[in-house]
C-alpha cells in the first residue's frame, strides 16, 4: 500500500521537508489493514524518533536508517547522501522478532496502539561497541545510552514507513508544534532571525538574560524549544518545567519575540555530536541561529568524576559545520550577577573588584530545593521558585532507592532487614524488594540465563523507579551481577535517587554461610550458571557505599548505611529542632 506526501516547507538540503503522515482519507483503510499485520512494540525512544521522523524534524532522514546510512553516520557523520547527520537512528529488534525482508509489520506503542506500518527492507546487525566508541566516544557503563544500548535488539530493521497517526500526547496540546506549524508561526513575526534555545532544565534568571541577549543581537526571534521526550535521567519532570517556561514566557519576554514550542525528542546525551544533531533538528523548525552551551548535551561525569566531553567541544563541532548547515552558532557566555547594579554581565567584563554572585546547578538542588529553601529572587522568578518548590519538596521528603548488590549468601537480605526497620524508626515509610520474593511474584516463570536474570533485575529497577519517583523509599537486595544492568538501573531510577551498596562479602564465606546448599550443588555441577561459580560477579566500581560483613555485624553495616543517608540529606536525625 502507497500513500502520498505532501507538504510545502522547504528543508535546509533545499529539498522538502519529509512527511510520512498519510492523507486523512487513507487512514481508515490503513489502519483496516494494519491490524491484521504482525506488530512490534516500541520502545520509548523509538516512539520519539518515529514521532520525528514523521513531522519532518530530521529531514533529510524519512525512516529508521539503513546500514548504509548507519555506517557512514558512524565513520563520518553524513548519511550515505552526503547530508551532514551526527547521530545513528536506528530500529533495534532482537534476534528472535520474526521480522522478515519484504514483509509489512505493525508499529505499536508502549499501551499497544497502531501507530504505523513499515515495509522492512533491511535487516542488519549492530555493534555495541562500535556505536559507543564512535558516537558517544565512551565505553564507561555510566554513561546513560550505553548502559541503556546494553537492553537493545542485536539486529536493526529498516525501511519505508507509512503513519497512521502520530503518538497521543494530552498534555500542553497548543504548545506541541510540528516543523511545518513552527515555520509558519515563525513567518508570521516578520523576522528574518530565529534564535534557537535548547533546553531540558527550568530556566532561570541567567537563562533569561541570555536568550534576550541573543535575540536582541540579531534582531529577531526566540524560540523556546524544551525537549519533553527523553531527558537525562533523574531531570526535572516536562510537566514541571513546561510551567515555569510558560511563566516566564507569559510575564517575562516581549510576546513578539518569544514562540514556546515543544520538542518530544528523545536525548542521546551525546556531547558535541548531538549539540550538531540539535542545530540540524532547529534548522527544520526554521531557526538560523542556536544557542550552544558549555558541555551541552552532555551526560555529567563519568565513572572516574571526569567530564565526558570537553567544556568547549560542542561549540566548537557547530561552528565548523555552521555554514554547512545555515544555523549560525551562539555561544552561552558565563553571566554573574552584580548584587550592586542589579544586573547580569558577562563575567570576563566584569572587573576583579566588583561584587558578583552566582549560583551552580548543584547549589540549586543541593542547598536549596533539598533543604526546602526559598530561590533568591535575582536568580530565579518568583513565579518559577514557587512551582519549584511545589514540585521538588526537600530530600528527605524525596524518594530514593538502596539497591544491594552482592553474591548469594553476601548479607544482603539481612542487612537490608535491619535498616527498614531503622528507616522506618526515622519516620521513612519503605517498600522491600528482595530478589527471592520477586521472583515468586513479579518474575514468576523467568529461568537464570543471563537474559532472563538481566529481565528480573530491570523490572525491579522499574518498580523501585515509579516507588522512588512518586516519594517513596524502595530497598532491593538482588545479587544483580552484571554492571551494565546495574547502571542501567540507576538510569531508571535516577542518579540522584539511587544509592548502590555492594555488599563486599569474599566467595570463601558466601559458601560457609550456604544453608540451602546452593554452592555445594553448583560446585557439583548440579546448578549451571549460577554466579560466582560458573557465573561471573561484576562488583561494582564506584558503589555509594561498600560493606565489610566478615568484621561488622549487621546491624553496624546498617547504620553505616543510615549515617549515608543523614549527610546526604535523605533522613533527618530525630533531634532535629526543625522536625516537623
């Protein structure tokens, strides 16, 4: 089955820009047809790149890429055109999926809903570590689309794609703006220059300032263009910030400079090559320019405390294909603020004696939104502060995970035993999930391959993240052997939320304290795979907190983990005079 595209808007190739979405008068029909297809389920990011490729924000790209594409992305950052692209965007599926060449799948979503329909015209294996090298640049587990890749198909499926409808969002309807909406918005301002603000945090005053700034300079037009798909983990929720943009938006900024729009993109984190990637996505919504920040895209530390990519690299990596691409890059400069003049200035012009203050991302949450204080009003708006503060209570009003990990018989169980009840002494209600009780339950039917125990580990990860998410604290005590596992976890969770605790117990006595025996049968071969023995253990490297079970007793090791948890502001000591 054909249908047809049609659309006016001009990409920045000079060609147009692509539109997968069929005629109205087609839908029905197709959607007739599609439910008798075989379907596969969509992962969240691939829901977004769909969405996407779609409405035409990764023109030229019209479809999950090929091999042909994918391999000259990966070795050159051009698609097999020629046109510049940093990033693979592919359509992973697993080995097993029964996805044939020639054949019409079905495109569903997460709750199961049609979609589109693809013709599969390719079929072709990936390489991890080849997209992680090339790509993103690391191999280091904490980095979230590496951890995350780890859950991937092995294969990659493409070809031509027809759409049935777009995903459902009921959220800010007036705000979520496809490229060809965006174009005309934007025409209808009369300005030849459009900014371009990439955003995944609230904005505050020096935000402001900045993009002002920027849209003075060039006499044109801000667009606000906050990603609502796929974030860092652990960011600030869109519902949450897409307020405090409309606050700002609304009180704050000329209305004939600003247009607020929505982008359902799903982030790679990927430095200065989607810091590329998001100059070309802009340039489809009919920007010229692009505010590019230090580390823009990038993910925060690695598993050292290290930067992955350099402050600079990003704008750097724009600028040199800017005219390439026709988007003109922006460098967000350091602002301060000068208490004396009440102003912003950037800070190379401001001399050595005059009085600035300024205040760091980690300052924010950490001295202020945890500790339940007040934004000062020359940082942020007082409209923003106060959906903030509704929004983020302080950390120990917050939820967070303890997550156990360790060989069988290490202590975890017991450990974790005695620091609920502590928790719970401190007023902290807490939901236990213990690897041997899940398994009867939740992972009921799953075997110990690595797959399946890789299964079991990520669907406590996602419990324990909706428990941790919505203010409760979740205690999970699995062996949880594999690293990659382990972080894509804390990638769920949140990395501000999860606090691992190796419990670093020597195998030798693993196997003393074995009263089902396990260990004896394993050495006997009568269990297969089974960690520690046949199986391999990945201890952690950086774990929060790393117990010692053979000098310290239980109950000491849980009060190691209670003394954590005071200094990072998850449980407040009972003699606090604040307590309320």
């Amino acid at each position: 089955m054909t249908t047809t595209k049609t659309t006016n808007l001009i990409s920045p190739y000079g060609g147009k820009l692509v539109d997968l979405l069929a005629p109205t008068e087609a839908i029905d029909e197709l959607k007739v047809y599609a439910s008798h297809l075989p379907s596969i389920q969509l992962s969240e990011r691939a829901v977004c790149d769909l969405e996407l490729l779609a409405v035409g924000a990764f023109s030229p790209l019209d479809r999950f890429m090929g091999q042909a594409d994918y391999r000259r992305v990966l070795d050159e950052m051009r698609l097999a055109s020629g046109h510049l692209f940093p990033l693979p965007i592919t359509l992973p599926v697993e080995i097993d999926s029964l996805v044939g060449l020639d054949q019409e799948i079905a495109l569903r979503n997460a709750k199961n809903e049609l979609l589109a329909v693809m013709t599969v015209e390719e079929i072709y294996e990936w390489d991890l570590a080849e997209v992680a090298e090339k790509a993103l640049g690391t191999h280091d587990l904490r980095h979230p689309l590496v951890a995350e890749m780890h859950r991937w198909g092995k294969l990659n499926i493409s070809g031509q794609v027809q759409m049935l409808h777009l995903p459902p969002h009921y959220d800010f309807r007036e705000l979520r703006l496809t490229p060809a909406q965006t174009r005309a918005r934007l025409e209808a301002f009369g300005r030849n220059n459009v900014v371009a603000f990439q955003t995944r945090n609230p904005l505050h005053r020096v935000h402001e300032e900045l993009t002002k700034r920027a849209t003075q300079e060039v006499d044109g037009i801000l667009i606000l263009h906050p990603v609502v798909g796929m974030t860092k983990p652990g960011d600030v929720d869109h519902y949450t910030r897409v307020r405090t943009y409309k606050a700002l938006a609304e009180n704050y900024y000329d209305p004939d400079r600003i247009l607020l729009s929505l982008l359902p993109l799903a982030m790679r984190m990927a430095g200065p090559r989607e810091a590329l990637w998001h100059a070309i996505i802009r340039r489809n919504y009919g920007a010229n320019y692009l505010i590019v920040g230090r580390d823009h895209a990038g993910p925060g530390v690695d598993s050292n405390g290290e930067p992955f990519y350099g402050p600079y690299d990003a704008q750097e990596l724009v600028e040199m294909h800017s005219e390439e691409l026709r988007v003109k890059m922006v460098p967000f400069r350091a602002l301060v603020y000068l208490p004396d003049e009440d102003r912003y200035e950037e800070i190379s012009k401001v001399p050595d004696q005059v009085k600035t203050a300024s205040i760091s991302g980690t300052q924010v949450r950490e001295e202020y939104l945890n500790n339940g204080r007040k934004l000062p009003e020359w940082f942020t708006r007082p409209e923003v502060a106060e959906i903030l503060a509704e929004s983020y209570p302080p950390r120990y009003r917050q939820g967070f995970c303890i997550w156990f990990t360790g060989l069988s018989g290490a202590g975890k169980s017991t450990t974790a035993e005695v620091l609920t009840s502590l928790l719970l002494e401190y007023g902290r209600q807490v939901t236990v999930l213990d690897g041997d009780v899940v398994r009867t339950h939740l992972s009921k039917g799953l075997g110990f391959s690595k797959d399946d125990r890789d299964v079991n580990i990520r669907r406590i990860g996602f419990v324990a993240g909706e428990i941790s998410r919505h203010g409760g604290t979740v205690i999970c005590a699995a062996v949880s052997p594999y690293r990659a596992t382990r972080n894509d976890v804390r990638n769920m969770v949140g990395q501000d939320r999860f606090v691992e605790v190796f419990v670093d117990t020597p195998l030798e006595v693993c196997e003393q304290r074995d009263v089902k025996g396990l260990y004896a049968k394993a050495r006997r071969g009568e269990l297969q795979g089974f960690t520690g023995i046949d199986d391999p253990y990945e201890p952690p490297r950086h774990a929060e907190v790393t117990l010692n079970t053979v000098d310290y007793t239980p109950e000491e090791n849980a009060h190691f983990i209670l003394d954590y948890l005071k200094r990072n502001g998850f449980v407040r000591s009972l003699n606090s005079n604040d307590q309320k």
